[in-house]
C-alpha cells in the first residue's frame, strides 16, 4: 500500500493546482489574455446573447483579463479587504473588454489576487492592454480563415519587438484561435512564461472566424 501512496503523491506534484483563497498580492507575475471575439462568441457569447456578438462591433482581440501567476500554478478567489468594483467601474473597461460582465468576473476571480483597489486594477490592466500592439492585419479578416497557429504568435512579434518568442503563446479551443497571451512582470515588462503557461497551439490550419 505503501507505494501506491507514493504514486499518488508523486502524481499530484506533477499537475501544479490552483490555489484558492490566497492572501491577496502573493503572486510571481502576470499573464496577460488577449481573446479573438468572434471566436470567443462562436463557442460561448452567441448562446448567451452577449452584445459583444453584435454585428458592427468590429473587435479582434478583446482583453480576456490580467491573471497573477505563481512560477507554477496560480492564486484564485484571493482573500482581499478591497471593495468589488461598481457598475461604472466595469461597464468603463467594455471598450477593450467587449463587456462589463467579464470585468466584473475578472476581478472575482483574478483581479482580488492582485492586492490592488478594482480601479487600480482595472486601470493597471488597461495599461498593459495599451503597451501591445494589436497587428493591424487581424482588422482585416472579413471572412472565417483556417491557419496555422504560429501565423498569429508571429504576427504579434512583428507588431510587437519588446517581445520574445518565450513571452508570448498561443492557445485554441478545439480547432479554433482562443487566445494569445503575454507574460510581464508585476512591473508590466515582457518576461519568459512559465513552465505551466506555455502551452503553444501547434494546429497548421486553426480557425479564425471573421471580423464581426
């Protein structure tokens, strides 16, 4: 009995979790997630009627959110002393965020961990969003395209020359683009991902849906 014990500890080290309930403002950096809408809504915003699905809104990659990390794992749900934001507070981030909804659940979620006011983190958040260049290309995609993966990572370091192939990844859902995400400091400088961050999507022909 002793060594499936063993085993089983062994296979819990392997997989790093998330920690929940954590003291606010414990974390090593932050992961920025950039998320293709018309993917995002494709999988998720179409069936909840989520206005940022709207034809007309023309959005490429919304900010998804700005997550503490641990060198492995992440915090969660912090314990914070901090106020949750208010209504104003996250409907003024729908402009890169698509929406107030993921704001606010940004913040429950992520943004506590932080160990900052909702406003700082929200205005930290949008410092971040605004030090990287969304290529201009991706504006451009009027109808649904299949391509490789390493097609988007490249176009972010051309756009993008304060950043390096080991700061930046890619990630699908399925056959599709989800996300491109960006590894900074506390003090929002690029950093090498972590270990349990890079998760590269290696598709040669993943889909990106249309501009809305």
């Amino acid at each position: 009995m002793r060594w499936i014990y063993c085993i089983i500890l062994a296979l819990f080290a392997a997989f790093p979790a998330q920690a929940q309930g954590e003291r606010a403002g414990t974390f090593d950096y932050y992961v920025l997630s950039l998320s293709w809408s018309s993917n995002w809504c494709a999988l998720t915003g179409d069936n909840r009627g989520d206005p940022q699905c709207a034809a007309g809104r023309h959005l490429t990659f919304t900010l998804h959110g700005m997550w503490p990390q641990f060198e492995a794992g992440y915090p969660s749900d912090c314990r914070t002393v901090e106020r949750d934001p208010s209504r104003a507070d996250t409907a003024a981030m729908a402009d890169i965020m698509g929406g107030s909804g993921v704001a606010f659940h940004e913040w429950q979620k992520h943004g506590r961990c932080s160990g900052l006011a909702a406003q700082d983190y929200f205005a930290t958040m949008r410092r971040a969003y605004g030090l990287v260049t969304i290529p201009p290309l991706f504006a451009r995609v009027s109808r649904d395209l299949r391509v490789p993966a390493s097609v988007v990572q490249d176009a972010f370091l051309d756009s993008n020359p304060q950043l390096t192939a080991d700061q930046v990844t890619v990630t699908c859902t399925g056959r599709m683009i989800q996300e491109v995400r960006i590894c900074l400091t506390k003090d929002l400088a690029p950093r090498t991902c972590a270990a349990d961050v890079v998760r590269d999507c290696t598709l040669p022909d993943a889909e990106l849906d249309a501009v809305r």
